[in-house]
C-alpha cells in the first residue's frame, strides 16, 4: 500500500497552509464576490460553536414559542438574539433573522412563505445583469413561479424607473425581485416600490452584492425607500462569513417568515456563523461608512486609472460604477485586446491578481487591505502590463502586497 491516512492528512495540511499564504499573504483578490473576514470573525468561526446543533426556536401557527428540545444553549440563544438586532439596527427594519445559510437560501426564506405557487415575479434577466438564481429554470422553477423579464439597460445595466413603473403596470405582478448579479448603479427604489405596491405586490430587494455598502449608507437604503424584505448574502462588499440574513420593517410579513423557516428551508442554523456575521454587523456599525466611501472611492478610481490605459469598461459617461464592482466592455475588449474576460482572467491570476472570468472586478477586498485611492493608478499599470502586454510583474506584486500585513475597518 502506498500512503495511507497519515499522509493524506499531511497533505491537506500543506494545501490548507499553501492556500492561506497564496491567498492571504501574496495576492491581490479582486473578485466581486468575495471579501476577507476581520480576524475576530475568523476566530468565531474556529470556536466551540462550530460542533454544536441547537435547534432555532420556532414559532407556531398562533404565535406561541416553542421551548428548545436541545439543553446547553444559553449562550447560543444570546448571540443569535444579538446578531438579529445589529442586523435591524444597520439596515433599518424592526425585525430581522441571521438564520439563512446563504444568500440563496435567504431568498427562498423570503420568497416561499410570502408568495404562494402560481405567483408572478418580475426580476432583472441574467441577460441583463441578473442573478441566474431568478432566471425560469431556477428558484421560479422550484417554487412553481411564472417570471417575466424586468427590462434593464444594456451594458450598465441599470433600471429605469419609467420603463420598470410601466413593465410592473402591464404584468400586475405578485412579486418584484430587485438585485443583481452585476450591480454597477442604485435602483429608482421609491417609484419602483410604489407602482408595486399600487398593484398590490411585494418588493424583495436582494442585497447580496452591495449589502456592504447598504451597510455603509452609500448606496441606497433599501428598507426605507419602499422595499418590503431585504435579504442577501453576507460575503461579498459585506465583510462577513458565506451566510445570508433577512429584515423587514413590516411586523406582519416576519410573523409569516419567522415560522416558515425551521423544519422547512433549513434545521440547524450554524451558530459559528452567526457569531461571526454578528461580530461583522457590529465592526461595520463603527467603521462602515467609511469603509463603504472608500470601496466605491476605490472602484471610481480604478475604473479612472485602467480607462486611461486603454482598458475598455462599462459607465465610463457616470464615473464608470457607484458599487465595489467594475465591469469590462466585453465587445471592445474583444477587439481592441483581442482576448476575452476569461483569458484576460487567468492572466491576471498567474500575476496574483485574482477576477472572475466573466468580465467583473471587485474592490472590496483590496479596499480592506487597506488600499486607497491614491493606490489605484499603481494597481491599474500592473492589471495592465500583466494583461494587455503580458508582461511578469508577479515579483512586484508580491512586494506590494507584503506592505499590507493586516486590515483596514475592524
């Protein structure tokens, strides 16, 4: 027998070391998808937490509380209790819930309990910039829904408000789904909210791309400027663990969802992670406006500095994005560069900077680390030297990188 156990345990102890030194010491990550956690939130994750499964209390039918069928939970019940009310708190609702495991699962806690089978949604297409998640094959799919396209503008993809109003009078939706994959400019909420509502529908607005800016107050506030049920993943312009959360402002909508979750959409809900996701809320209560400003900051920068080398992007007209992402103008890429997203992708990543490779760049991270603005125009030479020339600058940005040994806005 060659190797065993042992050595296989050896192994993947040298690939969780090489993975936490490539990715936490010698690279910039510039994916729109992800974020670094503070390492408080990091160490929540490791705790004790992590092994236990406690039941969240769930609510009957007549608003009476169950008692939990798992002893030991004294502490458990105060930190989901003290994560829910930072999470209220920091986007403006009355009720919220750190439950959901991720941003998908948090939409289906939204969608399944308010909107019975049969429903009609309107959501931004993946076409469009949308979320695959929305798209007819997917969550309309499962949960027995009829979707139809809410129209967006082509390459920045934004909303109007006269074509979206005019959409939501004609298809007298159940269900407006807001959020996108590709999220370069806040929506015209409020008429957007109030066409809905007129029609009697919902407003969900998934965040799970700019919730940490919504955090921050820079993008928009979603709660208050008409939306029924904020929702969203809490990895991505938000700082936390991959997870999801929940709020509304509206006490007769979380009397539906709050029931709806347990022993339906999921069982135990991963009191490490909640920890974490709480320790995140309340870092970014002190420090998230900053940090939001600065992200976009970053991003405006950025997209300023990469234009100016001959990088074709998306919105240069509006100053190119007011998110963490940045979008490349795939069809003057094509033939300006002569390489796609996927190809310039890969090699920006043997550089050690790291994007999808579907034509997104994110400064969340980077921002984090602790880079400013002033830092984009060093940042933009070497994204461009190492993908329109193909030239080696991973020695520099190893160098570089080695000057930001620990984090920004914890």
């Amino acid at each position: 027998m060659i190797g065993g156990p042992g050595d296989e345990e050896r192994r993947l102890g040298r690939l969780v070391r090489a993975h936490n030194r490539w990715r936490g010491r010698e690279v910039f990550n510039l994916l729109a998808s992800e974020n670094a956690l503070s390492p408080t939130a990091l160490r929540y994750l490791g705790s004790d937490l992590a092994g236990r499964y406690t039941l969240p209390i769930p609510t009957t039918a007549n608003g009476e509380r169950r008692t939990n069928d798992y002893g030991g939970t004294r502490y458990t019940d105060q930190i989901e209790s003290l994560a829910n009310a930072a999470a209220a708190r920091i986007f403006h609702g009355r009720f919220a819930t750190t439950r959901p495991l991720s941003g998908h699962i948090a939409a289906i806690s939204a969608l399944a309990p308010l909107l019975p089978r049969h429903s009609k949604i309107l959501a931004v297409p993946p076409a469009d910039g949308g979320y695959d998640g929305y798209a007819p094959g997917f969550l309309p799919a499962m949960l027995d829904y009829v979707v139809r396209p809410l129209p967006a503008v082509p390459q920045t993809h934004e909303l109007l408000a006269e074509p979206a109003v005019e959409e939501i009078r004609r298809e007298r939706p159940n269900a407006v789904v807001l959020g996108q994959s590709f999220f370069l400019f806040p929506y015209p909420l409020r008429p957007i909210a109030e066409a809905a509502h007129e029609q009697g529908a919902l407003v969900f607005y998934d965040a799970s791309h700019v919730l940490g800016l919504v955090a921050g107050g820079v993008f928009q506030d979603p709660i208050r400027e008409g939306a029924d049920v904020l929702y969203g993943s809490t990895h991505k312009s938000f700082p936390g663990p991959q997870g999801g959360l929940l709020v509304t402002d509206r006490e007769d909508l979380f009397s539906q969802l709050d029931p709806a979750l347990v022993w339906r959409v999921f069982d135990n809900a991963h009191w490490h992670r909640i920890a974490s996701l709480a320790q995140t809320l309340l870092e970014l209560e002190r420090v998230g406006p900053e940090y939001a400003r600065t992200v976009v900051e970053n991003s405006q920068a950025l997209g300023t500095a990469l234009s100016a080398r001959g990088l074709p992007l998306v919105g240069a007209e509006r100053g190119f994005t007011r998110s963490h992402q940045l979008h490349l103008l795939v069809p003057e890429l094509l033939a300006q560069w002569g390489v796609g997203p996927a190809t310039l992708g890969r090699r920006w990543e043997r550089q050690g900077m790291i994007t999808d490779l579907v034509g997104r760049i994110g400064t969340a991270e980077v921002t984090r680390l602790g880079l400013r603005p002033t830092d984009m125009d060093r940042l933009a030479d070497l994204m461009v030297r190492a993908g329109k020339d193909r030239a080696s600058v991973r020695s520099e940005v190893r160098s570089w990188r080695r000057e930001f040994p620990t984090q920004r806005f914890i």
